[in-house]
C-alpha cells in the first residue's frame, strides 16, 4: 500500500520537476539570445510555476490531505501546466514558421531558441504524461 | 462507474489532447493561406451574387472554362515556346537535323535525367513533366534501349525529390544534385550497371546525343571558380565546375569513337566553358537546351528532328574560362572585418564590391577587343586575369586575345537556314530621343525559320568621359525583334521604334545626370553582339589586318554626328517629367563604397583596362556611419509629433474597395477609402504577406492567396481551378501545377517579345485567374552578372535590353489578365551566397545602365514589339508599368534594398512614375527589413508570417508620435490600394461580393478534434465524480469493503 502511494508521489514529484525544467527552459530561451530583446510573455512562468507548487504540495503533504483534494489539486496543476504549454508553443512557432519555411540564412541564434524550445515544449509534454500515468494510478481509498 | 481512477487519468488525456487541438487550430488559422498551399484546400472564397451586368463583374476572362483546358492550354504553350528557346551552337556538315524515326544512343547521366528545371524557385511540377526518354520515344525516334538499360539500372532506386521552396514533386535526383559535382557516370560503371551497355552502337548509330548539364536555382550555394569548386577528384577541362569533368570527357569520346555523329546537348542556364567541344572537329553539334520545363524534350525533339528550325540566340556570353571576367574578382563571400560586432538580428555579413563597373558580360569583352583593334591599347594584361587558347588561366603577363576569350557571343545563335538582313534606313530624332530603324530579313536559305534581329549602338568614348570616369561600352543592345516564321525565300521588313535614353550614359561625377557626348555614333545590325561590333569596326575602316577576328560589314551599320558640347539635358528628365540626378553616389544610400570608405575602390577602366582590372577587395571593415546603417536601425521615431490632422479610422464614409475597382491612382475618392482604415489595419496587412494578401476589414478588402513565382505557381494545383469562382467539374482529374514551361532564361532567348507576352498571359495571367491567386511573385528581372551565380535561370540576361524587354512584355502579358506582378527582385540580387544581408556595393553608372536600366523598361511600360505597333487589338497594351514589386534580400549599399530612398523612392517612384505594391523578400517584420525605414521608403507589405520580437514599435501606439511613418503609411496605403484595385483581386467583385469561410477536411478534423476531446474531458470528470461519491455512498453503506466486491459493484 505505502508502495503505491509513494510510486503515486514519485510520479507527481517527477512531473513537477519535469515542468520545472520546461519553464526554465521557457526562461532561459526568453530572456537569452535570439528573443534576449523581446518582451516575456509571464503567462506560461505563473501557471507553470503554480503548477509546479500544487504538484510539490500534493507529494510533501500526502497523507494530510484526502484523495479527492489531491486529485482536483493534481487537474488543475495539469491544467495550469497545458495552460503553460499552450502559451509556450504559441511564442515559438514564429520561429518555427521562420527556421523550418523561410528560405534564406536566418540567423543561427533563432534556430538555437526554437531547438532549445522545443526541448523545453518536451519537457512539459512529459511533465503532463507523468501526471497522466499518475492519474491512472489508484489511489489508498481506490484500494481498500 | 466507480473507477475513478481510470476517468481521472481519460480527463487528463482528453485535457492534453483538447490543448493540442486548440493548439492546432489557433496555428491552422492562423497560417491559413500557406496551409491552403500545401494541402490543396481552399478555406475561403468569395461569393457574389449575380449581378445587372456580369461584363463589370468579370473584368479578367480566363480562356480555360475546365481544368482540361486549362491543363491543355499550358502544355501547349510550353510545348510551343520551347521550340523558340534552343540555341544552335554548333552544326558542321548539316548534321542537324536528324531524320523524325532516327535510332540514336543517349549518352551521360543527363540523357536519362536532365535538369528539367530550376532546383528552387520556379521549378518545374513533377507530376506533369514527360521524362526525356518518352519524350524522344513519342516524337518518333528509336533509343538505344542498352545504354537506356544502364541508366534505368542506376535510377532503379531512386527517387525524385521535393522542392525546397513550394510544394509537389521536383523531377530531379537528389543523388546527382550538386553544384561542384557533375556525378556523372564512368564507363566501368556503366559497365557495372549492365554489361551489355555498347552492344546496340552498331544499330542505333544514327546519330550519338550526348546531355551535358549543371543544376541551378534560388537558394544554391552557387559555382566557384577553380579547386574550390570542384568536388575532391573532380577534375575538369579548364579547373573550372562549368567545363567538362573528366567522366563527363570520357563519354564524349566513348561517343567520338563508336559513332560518326556526335551531337551534344548542353542542359545548363550558367554558361559552360566548351570550347573544347566547339574546336573538336568530331562533335558535329551542340545544342544549348537551358532547362526545357516539364514537357520541353518534346520541343528538343523537335529542334532535333526539323520540325522546327532552332531560333534561339544567346542572352549571355560564353567565355572559355568565365572565372576570368573583371566581376568574377569580387564574388562569394567576403565578410566584413567586423561583421561580428553587430547583432545577429541585424543580418551584418558580408559586401560585395562590384569593381568591374559596366563592364559586365559582351560589355568587357567586345570593349576591350575593339580598343585593341583600334590602336587604344588593352593588349597587355597581367598574369591571372587572362585565358589561354584552351580556355585555361594564364600564369604569366602577356596579351590578351579575343579569341583566346570568347566561345560564342552575346547573341549568338545558328538556324537550319540562312538568312540576309539588311539595314534599310535609319531616321535618328532632331531631339536624339529616338531612333526609327527599319531591317529587312530574307530566308535565303531551303528551308521555314524565324530570325532575330539585333540591332546594337556605339556611342563615343571622349576625353570628358576618361575625364570624369564615365565609361562607354563600344556596343550595347539598342532592340531586337523576331521575324514571323519565313519560308524560303521569303523576306520581312520591320521598323523599330528605338528609345535612345538607353544610349544615353551616366555621369555621377560632374553632370550628375545622364549626358550625350558629342562625337561619332553607330547603329548596327548583326548575327550577334560581336558581329554587330566588326560591322561598326568596319564602317570606321578597320579590317582583319588591324586585328580584327573577322571582315565587318560597313553596309550594316549606320552612322551620325551629335555636335556641339556634353548633352546633360536630353536625358535629364524622366519619361514621368521628373528630373534625373545623383540617387546613389553620396550619402546614407550610396552605392559606391567610396562614399563610405574613400580611395577605397578603382573602377575598371577602358582607358587602362590592366592598371585598374578589378582586385579582390576583402578585410573592409564598417566603422561610424556605415556601421550603423548596416545595422538597419538609423531613423529614430519621433513620439510627440502633432499628428491631429492625420485621420485614421474613419467611419463616416460608406466607401469600399469595391467602388475603387479600376480607379486611376489620382482618383479622388482615395483619400475618403484611406482614411477609413486604422494604422493597426495596415500594419496587420503589412506582416501577414506571405503568399497571402491580408483582409483589411474596413474598407471591405477580402483576404487572397498568393503565391511565387516567374514560371507558374509554386504551389497550386488545377485541382483547385476555378473559372468566375465555380470550381471546375473535372478539378479532381487534373493534379497538375502550372509551372511546365521553359525556364524563364530560356524564354528570354527567344528573344520573342510576342512569345514572352504569351508566356505573361498564360504562366502568370492564367495562373491568377484559374487559381484565384491575384498576386504571382515574378518575373525575375536581375541581371546575370556573370556565369557563376546559381539563380541566373530564373533571371533573363547579362543584357538589361534584352532582360528588361522581355520582362516587359511577360509583365504585359500578364497585368492583361488582372495579374499583380512582384519584380523580383529591386534590385541587384546579384549572388545566392549570402543574398541575406549581404551589402551590395557599384558606382552609379552601372547601377543605372545595367540592373536599374533593364528594370526601368517594365516600369515604364517599354518595349512594345513592333508587331503590336500597329495592331489595333493591342492599342491598350504597354499603356500602364509594372503595378508590383519585391525588394530583394541583399542591402542596396549599406542599407537594407527595401530602406534604399535612392531606388526604392528617388527612382522607381519619382523618375519611373512607379505608383504600386512594393513588398519586400522573405523578411517578415524583423531588423533585417529595417521596417520602419522601409515603410518610409515605399514599403507596402513585409512578406513573412511574423514580427520579430525586438520590433517593439510594430503597433498603432508605437509609431502614432511620428508624422512622417503616419504619412508614408497612407501613402504605401495608396500604393497598394490602387494596385490591389486594378488587378484580378477586383475580378468577380461587385456590391453583394463577400468571403466566407469554407470548412476544409483541416478545419473539421480540428474543430472536431476540439468537441470530441472538449466533451471526453468534462465527460471524464463527470464521471470521475460520480464515481466517487458512489463509492462514498457505498462506504457510507458498509457495502464495499473489499477490493473484490468493489470490483464487482
């Protein structure tokens, strides 16, 4: 039983540390190189950062709080953490359209934001699967 | 019910999937118009109800009602101009043509797949094109199925690749794709393919055809010169890539041994140095094919088998060693010094310092041959910048020989026939203005044919010019015409209306304008650009013995006096009334590199053609000024200019686009329709110009697709044709592009007027009303600076007379049909290495009299074929210019071409009169357009699907403090509102007109992607919740106490 819950704990503590890692990619591509000059859409940093601390919550409070909160907790944190991806890719398929469609040298530094991007979109794709396979993860009460 | 477990994790599932799908559509939508292109859909049209008179509706008639007309329409022109596009090089002993059921081996990995067309921009569609064999087969002639067998063997595997630009099939092999390779095959490794490849000489030995070729298109890194060139153990005739490879030699002398004709092909649009081929008593001919389009074989075979009598010449010369001309010194890349201290975004490179001058292409070479003829000296040169007799690179001073040079001269070009022409009269202006010029051609030959008449100029080179580095080419291209086909026999006289403003010459330095010097002119007629020369040679008295190649005819040339001092005031004034002066030369937009850097450059010079033959200039670095116009950020925005009289916006008028429909530019009621439209408006319309003409909801503009390029749509297919906006029935049976013609190099030599008008109503004019595309981006009007560049094909000539007449007359062709033709590019995209930001340096003088001159004729509507002179049905031809442009990618000068106020307003909008669209190249709203600089230059759209983040002005509150951008924004708004008016975009339009959406297989797929996943979502968490308050309700009971009896429940 502890088996499961800690599994269950150690899903949610991975996908929260998997969209730690998509928003400091976020971060990092937003306010260096290709895009250094532009403004940060905060959007995808509050819902993942928000994400990241419902997520957090659940895995050190386990036990302190019932299933069904935890679970409403862990829809919205995926929630928040789609919410952050949607934002995310929205800001870059600009320089997806640029690298991938048009026909000259773009500079090398936009192709490095959009790479380096879609490693961080990844990690917030894991980040929802994590949540996902947990979610399919029974619960202490789902097994009694 | 109750496993709640599985509901969670489908609601988080549905929730990922349902992110995805929102994802898509939003990208989808926005995108709309490029993934129409790719797919094939059509997610919006425009409906109009019928209306009194239809005739006002449908200002442009399509001639094609069904999709196969359409598709027969196109094939049959491109069949047609083909025939017209193959220069006769060589034909000793009437070895051409070949009888029509001829049994003939093929030999070269060209002769199986030649380059059918362009490897980017305007490419030839793939799925229309009839490969060369079935081509050959169909028109009668019997292939050596061994030697077919081999090749057939080594492409077994192989696949055609996709274009890099556009969409479809491109009908060439990525295998054998290479600019420093010509991958040809070995005979071991014929022999490998299959070992019987030789056993059929014996009978099929009517005749051994042997395809040489050498791919070119947008985007290619180009040909280098030398050992940089070649691929490791490719080694050539001359060093060069463009010479013959020593596989490529072994062919030809497998050929040579086994065959008593040996006829060559050269499919390629760089010239090649085959001097080698033309001085080898065994090849009998050599037909230049260009890259022949989709079904061009068909014309090859035609040339080849005497259906028709070839009628090409030349548009470029064809040197032995090309990588000796003056501007091959200066090309690839050469970095600035710095080009790192600027930021990425800024697109800082490289420079290209054009130190040849005017002396590009039969200018260097005829110039300097008729100095030496005539006593001025230029014999001497120095090692490396001379050939010799082979064509290979002299290592030591010594002299330079004509003939040691040139292959074939600009013009150039044999037929089946002969012909005589005469020069008949020629009547020069009391105001110099013009020149009428009357030829008559006879067939003295035995049999049908058409031939060019050519018809160049010398003006005099004084000691005024040597004084103010003012340089005279000793020809230049005045005119040209194309006879109808004459029977033998048969003879045809034709008048040409010459403008002498093309005679004129550039003075930056003193005049400041255009000048006439006083002195001796000639007009000439001749077989080509060095024949002309050697009849003007020979009316000023000089024969072979002063060193010329070959007697001139005197008869053939004609003869005046300008008196008096330097004319700078004929030509002072633009056809638009509009005084000519220095655009270039000084300043922020100079051209000249001097101007930035002085004593930097030295312009060749005929008056020292080896002190001032052009070094390489590297290692510049750009320091204040230049540095920061490089940096495409040097107008700053004002923020609290008084703007209250500018309106935007305006909704008190009821006037649309619609009601503008074939407005003149003066209208009046312009000014009502520009003031309805908010500053956010034109700028949503200026960044969504990709392949795509935005919506401009207040004023009623609907949203269009566009689409690339000068040969037919890149992207569409007849499967969306559509004849006054219903789709044709037979749409789905007929998956062909448009683009099937001849490249449009091979169009210009032609050197048909009548024929490149055709080409302009049907590859551009049809495209855009069958496709509904009223915006086709092309022609291609820069000019061919030398033979390495990789994107000539899809340009026309090293002549900006014979590019800027036959652009003219496509552009004629095509604004018939409510096309809005994009020129690409303005201007002096003069190189595919680094066309991107690369800084493109000349003096004024060639600017004007090459790139700028040619360009000129389309803007001003020149070059009428003298066919339509007199033709009432033409009367309202060559009546309006280009109403559309594209900017290219490289800087004009230093800053960015679509930012150049010298050419993009001094130029084209005040000397050409130009009132239309001028969009820049692929940029989208990013530094490397320098947008706002742009926009007050003459920039109406920024072709792209983004704005670059660090444009932080691109909005209404950004740029509202500025009076002049607010200024230059209705004013662009007038450009391209009146050039939008006047083209098929008004075609089927009246007062009901209006765009729906159409729901494409995309937009459901999506927009069901979204409900179903919408629905699994809440439904999950419906479910989810009803299971957990059954199982609650069950543990309230006492009744689920086991995981079985949970299960069971």
């Amino acid at each position: 039983m502890k088996n499961r819950v800690e599994k269950n704990a150690y899903g949610v503590l991975l996908a929260a540390l998997a969209a730690l890692a998509g928003l400091i990619i976020y971060i990092y591509t937003s306010v260096t190189g290709y895009l250094a000059s532009s403004a940060v859409n905060y959007l995808p940093f509050i819902s993942t950062a928000a994400a990241v601390i419902l997520m957090l919550a659940v895995v050190f409070m386990r036990g302190k709080i019932s299933d069904l909160a935890a679970d409403i907790i862990i829809f919205v944190a995926g929630v928040l953490i789609l919410f952050g991806l949607y934002e995310f890719v929205l800001g870059r398929v600009s320089l997806a359209a640029d690298v991938y469609f048009i026909p000259v040298n773009y500079p090398a530094s936009e192709a490095e934001a959009l790479h380096i991007s879609i490693a961080g979109v990844v990690l917030y794709i894991v980040s929802d699967i994590l949540l996902i396979v947990t979610a399919f993860m029974k619960r202490t009460e789902e097994t009694e | 019910m109750k496993k709640t477990n599985v509901w969670r994790g489908l609601s988080m599932i549905c929730s990922l999937l349902l992110t995805v799908s929102l994802l898509a559509g939003n990208i989808l939508e926005t995108y709309r118009t490029s993934v129409d292109a790719f797919v094939g859909t059509r997610s919006q049209m425009t409906v109009t109800e019928t209306s009194d008179n239809e005739e006002d509706t449908w200002t442009y008639e399509s001639e094609f009602k069904t999709a196969e007309e359409a598709y027969e329409g196109f094939k049959e022109l491109a069949i047609r101009t083909s025939q017209e596009t193959y220069a006769l090089l060589k034909n000793e002993n009437d070895a051409l043509p070949l009888s029509s059921d001829a049994k003939i081996t093929m030999f070269g990995v060209r002769s199986y797949a030649p380059v059918y067309g362009n490897t980017g921009g305007s490419v030839p569609d793939g799925k229309s094109t009839v490969e060369i064999f079935d081509a050959f087969a169909e028109r009668g002639f019997q292939i050596n199925p061994s030697m077919l067998a081999a090749y057939e063997a080594y492409f077994a595997d192989k696949e055609w690749t996709t274009p890099q630009f556009g969409g479809g099939i491109l009908p060439a092999y990525e295998e054998i794709t290479s600019y420093n390779d010509p991958c040809e095959l070995t005979l071991d490794e014929l022999a490998e393919l299959n070992p019987d490849y030789n056993k059929d000489y014996a009978s099929y030995n009517d005749a051994a055809i042997v395809v040489v070729g050498r791919i070119g298109g947008e985007g290619g890194d180009g040909y280098y010169p030398g050992e940089a060139g070649r691929a490791e153990g490719v080694e050539t005739v001359t060093g060069n890539i463009l010479s013959l490879s020593n596989e490529e030699m072994a062919l030809i002398e497998e050929a040579k041994a086994n065959f008593d004709k040996v006829i060559v092909l050269v499919n390629a649009t760089n010239q090649m140095e085959i001097a080698n081929l033309q001085d080898d008593p065994d090849i009998d001919a050599i037909l230049w094919i260009g890259f022949p389009g989709a079904y061009g074989f068909y014309g090859v075979a035609d040339v080849l088998n005497g259906t028709v009598s070839p009628s090409a010449h030349l548009g470029d010369t064809f040197a032995k060693n090309s990588a000796l001309a003056p501007a091959m010194q200066n090309y690839g890349n050469i970095p600035w010094e710095n080009a790192g201290d600027f930021s990425e975004t800024a697109n800082v490179n490289s420079y290209l310092i054009e130190a040849e001058g005017i002396y590009t292409g039969y200018r260097y070479y005829e110039t300097r041959y008729a100095d030496i003829v005539m006593g001025n000296g230029g014999a001497e040169a120095s090692a490396g910048t001379y050939a010799n007799p082979d064509g290979t690179v002299a290592t030591e001073d010594g002299i330079w020989d004509y003939s040691n040079e040139i292959i074939y001269p600009f013009g150039y070009g044999l037929s089946y026939t002969s012909f005589e022409q005469t020069l008949d009269s020629v009547e020069i202006s009391g105001s110099k203005e013009t020149a009428t010029v009357t030829v008559t051609t006879t067939n003295t030959g035995d049999t049908a044919g058409k031939a060019v008449v050519q018809v160049y100029a010398q003006a005099p080179y004084t000691d005024y010019d040597r004084q103010y580095h003012v340089e005279k080419s000793a020809v230049q291209l005045m005119d040209f015409e194309k006879t109808e086909t004459l029977e033998p026999g048969e003879s045809q006289t034709i008048t040409m209306q010459i403008d002498m403003a093309n005679l004129a010459s550039y003075d930056s330095e003193n005049a400041q304008t255009y000048i006439v010097d006083p002195g001796d002119y000639y007009m000439a007629i001749g077989d080509d650009s060095h024949d002309a020369l050697n009849n003007i040679l020979a009316a000023q008295g000089y024969t072979t013995a002063d060193g010329m190649t070959a007697e001139g005819n005197a008869d053939k040339a004609y003869q005046w006096t300008w008196d008096g001092e330097v004319d700078a005031d004929t030509f002072s004034v633009s056809k638009a009334g509009v005084e000519i002066t220095n655009a270039l030369s000084e300043g922020d937009y100079a051209m000249d590199i001097n101007a930035f850097l002085p004593d930097t450059v030295t312009y060749l010079s005929r008056s020292d053609w080896d002190g001032t033959f052009p070094e390489i200039y590297s290692g510049l670095s750009a320091e204040g000024r230049l540095a920061e116009l490089l940096g495409n950020d040097f107008i700053e925005l004002s923020t609290d200019d008084d703007v209250s009289d500018l309106v935007f916006g305006d909704t008190t008028s009821d006037l649309t686009i619609n009601d503008m429909k074939g407005a003149d530019f003066d209208d009046p009621r312009w000014e009502e329709l520009i003031n309805k439209v908010t500053v956010q408006e034109f700028l949503d319309f200026a960044s969504n110009a990709f392949h795509n003409i935005a919506a401009i909801p207040s004023i009623g503009l609907m949203q269009y697709a566009a689409d690339d390029g000068p040969n037919g749509s890149d992207s569409h297919y007849l499967t969306e044709g559509s004849y006054h906006g219903v789709p044709y029935e037979d749409a789905a049976d007929y998956d062909y592009a448009t683009r099937v013609g001849p490249t449009p190099q091979n169009i210009a030599y032609s050197w048909n007027k009548e024929l490149a008008y055709e080409n302009g109503e049907i590859t551009l004019g049809e495209s855009t009303l069958v496709l509904n595309l009223p915006i086709m981006i092309g022609p291609g009007m820069n000019i061919h600076r030398h033979a390495y560049n990789s994107r000539g094909a899809e340009y026309y000539s090293e002549d900006p007379i014979l590019t800027g007449y036959i652009g003219s007359a496509v552009i004629q062709g095509a604004q018939s049909k409510g096309t809005l033709v994009n020129i690409k590019h303005a201007a002096f995209n003069d190189q595919e290495i680094n066309r991107s930001g690369i800084a493109v340096f000349m003096n004024e003088q060639k600017a004007r009299e090459l790139e700028l001159r040619g360009l000129q004729q389309a803007f001003e509507a020149n070059g009428k074929p003298a066919s339509f002179v007199n033709d009432e049905s033409m009367a309202d031809s060559y009546t309006t210019g280009a109403l559309g442009v594209m900017s290219s990618y490289n800087r004009i000068g230093a800053v960015a071409s679509s930012a150049n106020v010298g050419v993009q307003v001094q130029i084209m909008r005040g000397e050409w009169d130009f009132n239309g669209y001028n969009v820049t190249d692929f940029t989208g709203v990013a530094l490397k357009a320098a947008p706002k600089e742009s926009i007050l230059a003459g920039t109406t759209a920024f072709c792209g699907m983004s704005i670059s983040d660090d444009i932080t002005y691109w909005s209404e509150e950004g740029l509202s403090g500025d009076r002049d951008i607010l200024l230059a924004i209705k004013d662009n708004l007038h450009y391209l509102l009146y050039a939008l008016a006047n083209s098929a975009a008004m075609n089927g339009i009246n007062s009901t007109t209006k765009s729906v959406d159409v729901m494409t297989w995309w937009r459901v797929t999506y927009m069901a992607c979204i409900g179903v996943f919408a629905v699994g979502t809440a439904g999950s968490i419906l479910l989810y919740g009803l299971g957990r308050r059954k199982r609650s309700r069950a543990k309230n009971n006492g009744s689920c106490c086991s995981k079985k009896q949970y299960v069971r429940k």
